[in-house]
C-alpha cells in the first residue's frame, strides 16, 4: 500500500519530475526569488565629492558603484594625502608658529619626546603648514573631504595669558572701587535732598525746593535739548551757526562724568518721593501733586525718559483713584505707563491690589450695592462698558505678568536644583 494519502496525484510522469529536482537548485532558486526584493540597502559611508560641474560628476558615477565606494584615482589622490603628511612631505611655512617660538631654550633640544610635536595628523592638519595652497594641489572633489578627514578647523581662542588676567582683574578692581566710590556719594546726596524735602512745612515750599534741586538735575546733567525758534516772515541773511553749549562752556570730562553716576539713578527717586510727600505730609492732600508728570515732561524727552518709573505712575494713579474716586483718569495713567513701555514688575502686588479695589468697587455699584441712582449712572458714560473694557485689559495684563513671572521662578527653582545636585 502506498505511503501517501492521495497515491493518484503522483502517478503522473510531470510531477514526478518535480520531484526528482536535486535539493540545491530548489533551495538556490527559492532563495533568489525570497531575498531579491528584501536584501537591505547598504548604509552608505563614502564622501560626498562636489565636481566642478555637473557633466564632469556625471563622468564619475558608476551604477555598480552608488553605494558610496571611490573610483580608484580618486582613492590613490585621497591616500596620498596622509602618505605626504604621515612621511613629512608637507611645505613648510616661511614663519614658524607664534606658540613655538616663545618656548624656552631647553624646549628647543633634539630629543624623541621634542620631534613627536606636531607629527600626528591632527596636529598637522591643524597647525599652519598645513594651508589652502597644499590642498590646491588635489581635485576639487577631494579638498572638501581631506579637510574634513584631516580635522581642518579654528581652534578654540588661547587662553589668556597670566599677564592678561592680572590687568583684567586690576581693572575690575579698579572699576569697582569707583562704583563704590560712586555709590558713597549718592547715599549721601540722597540723604541730604530727602531731608530737605522732609522738612518743609506746605505744598509750596516743597515745590520750591524741588524746583531747586529735583527738576534742575536734568540741565546740571546736560541732557536738556535747546529748542530752537524761527520767525515767520522774510528769509533772515544767513548766520554764523552759533556754538554750542559744550564749546561755550567748556567742562570738565570728570566732573559730567560725576554728576551723571551720582544724580541720574536719583532723579526718579526724587520724583517719586516729592510725589508721595504731596498727597501724605500735609494735614490736606495737595494739588501740585498732578503738576510733577507735565512739569517732567516739559524739561524734555530725555527729562521724561530718565525720571519717568514706574513707582510714580503708581502713586499717581492710586492718588486719582483713592482721593478723588477718579477711575477713568486711573486707568489713564497706567495705560501711558504701558504706552511708554512701564508695566511693574517688582511693583506688580501694587498695580493688582489697586485695580482689584477698583474692580470691586464698580462691581457693586453695578449691582445695586450703592442705591438704584448710582446703579442707572453705572449705564451712562463714563462707567458705562468702556470702563469696564479697560479694567478688563489691565487684568489680562497682570494675569499674563503672573504667568510668566511664575514660569520663570519655576525655572530658577529647577535650574538651583541641578546646580545643587551637581555640587
């Protein structure tokens, strides 16, 4: 009885050919069909080359060859790059290195440790005989790859000499006994203005003494721009261009260079410190106080860049808002402090509790908290939505400020963490 199930199928003279096939030509031939379309590309680790042209690049790709290999003049060339560097064949430069000449003489001995300086091939291919002019002598398609074979980079700059550090680290000591110098003089002067501010009796005799020693600091700094008028009328005959303030009243370099250091951080303390003993130090909150920001700005652009802070636009909008329930001229004068690029940042907690006050207060007059009268003029001009639009604004604005000033706190906190485990 025959072996297979099926003893029919295998009678016939075509299948049992098929069998009778020998074991390799089956193997090799189901082999071939199997591995012809899933062999793996070969990672392709040659050079890429930049050919003059295009015709010429043509000329050197070989289809066997795609796969990164080197056609065999160009590795001949390649190879006798290190065969001329390995065996000293390079041209040597017409002046030696800077950081070998200044070597001391026992430096300059024959010996084996001496004649290893500068043999390997990154010493080589970095040190300066090692130039574009050799390079020029292989094809273009090989120069990009030698120097990048050949480590042909910048060095780090060279580090400072002891010398060098010792001046540096003099004129950093000479810089900061003048900043300490400078500092000593502004605590005093500081103290002195603050007094005399401090001790007036009424509004118009701090006004007088601000006047005196506030608002001239920006003429005494040399800051103030001239301002120039023409009449209208016929052309004037042409003039002599008159010289100026500087050429007719020479000054001393040291002195300006004192008064800025000491008084200009100043100014806006000063400001600032007028404005608040203005609304606080008499029996009735004074009126001048709402004349120091146009008085800043009338002495000038640079009068108003250098005292204009932001504690001041602070204490003026608190003022307009707590003496004289003034919203709209509030939110005036924190939308120029943002105008002018003055939004606080250290003096955030202030600007937040005074709009909230604000917010809280309309909130309740728009609710009835104040009577039905004060609720029907909560619909009309100036409180009506624009109001409420701007504190809106200025709210996005703090809840932005907060978010990012946490961002980066968290920041910090994680970057002293790392620090402190890497110690």
């Amino acid at each position: 009885m025959s072996r297979n199930l099926l003893p029919f199928l295998y009678q016939t003279r075509t299948l049992q050919f098929v069998c009778r096939r020998p074991a390799t030509f089956l193997f090799a031939q189901k082999a071939g069909v199997a591995t012809s379309h899933r062999r793996p590309k070969r990672i392709d680790n040659s050079i890429p080359f930049e050919w003059d042209d295009e015709e010429q690049s043509n000329t050197h790709e070989d289809p066997s060859e795609q796969q990164g290999t080197l056609t065999p003049s160009e590795t001949e060339i390649f190879k006798s790059i290190f065969d001329d560097i390995s065996q000293g064949r390079l041209p040597k430069s017409k002046k030696p290195p800077q950081q070998f000449a200044e070597t001391s003489p026992e430096s300059t001995q024959d010996g084996p440790e001496n004649q290893r300086i500068g043999n390997t091939l990154v010493e080589q291919a970095r040190g300066a005989q090692f130039g574009d002019e050799f390079l020029k002598r292989y094809p273009a398609s090989l120069r990009r790859a030698a120097e990048n074979a050949l480590g042909k980079f910048e060095l780090a700059p060279a580090r400072p000499r002891l010398r060098e550090m010792t001046e540096l680290d003099e004129a950093e000591a000479k810089q900061m006994r003048e900043w300490a110098h400078y500092e000593k003089i502004r605590e005093e002067e500081k103290g002195r203005v603050e007094k005399l501010m401090e001790a007036c009796k009424t509004d118009l005799e701090l006004w007088k003494v601000m006047e005196k020693e506030v608002f001239s600091l920006p003429e005494k700094l040399g800051i103030i721009e001239e301002v120039k008028t023409t009449k209208k009328g016929r052309k004037a005959k042409k003039r002599v261009p008159e010289l100026s303030s500087e050429v007719k009243k020479p000054k001393a370099r040291e002195e300006e260079k004192r008064i800025m250091d000491v008084h200009g951080p100043l100014y806006s303390h000063y400001l600032s410190t007028g404005l608040k003993l203005l609304d606080t130090a008499f029996p009735k909150p004074s009126l001048l106080a709402f004349n120091i920001l146009p008085r800043i700005k009338e002495l000038g652009l640079s009068s108003f860049v250098l005292g204009a802070s932001t504690p001041l636009f602070l204490i003026l909008a608190d003022i307009h808002w707590k003496r004289y329930g003034d919203a709209t001229s509030a939110f005036d004068v924190l939308d120029e402090m943002n105008k002018v690029g003055l939004f606080p940042t250290d003096h955030l907690e202030d600007l937040e509790r005074l709009v909230e006050e604000i917010a809280s207060h309309l909130h309740s007059c728009s609710w009835g908290a104040q009577g039905p009268f004060v609720m029907a003029m909560m619909e009309a001009p100036p409180y009506d939505a624009s109001l409420t639009g701007r504190l809106e604004r200025m709210q996005g604005r703090i809840a932005k400020t907060n978010f990012y000033n946490m961002k980066d706190e968290h920041f910090r906190n994680e970057r002293k963490e790392r620090l402190g485990d890497e110690d």
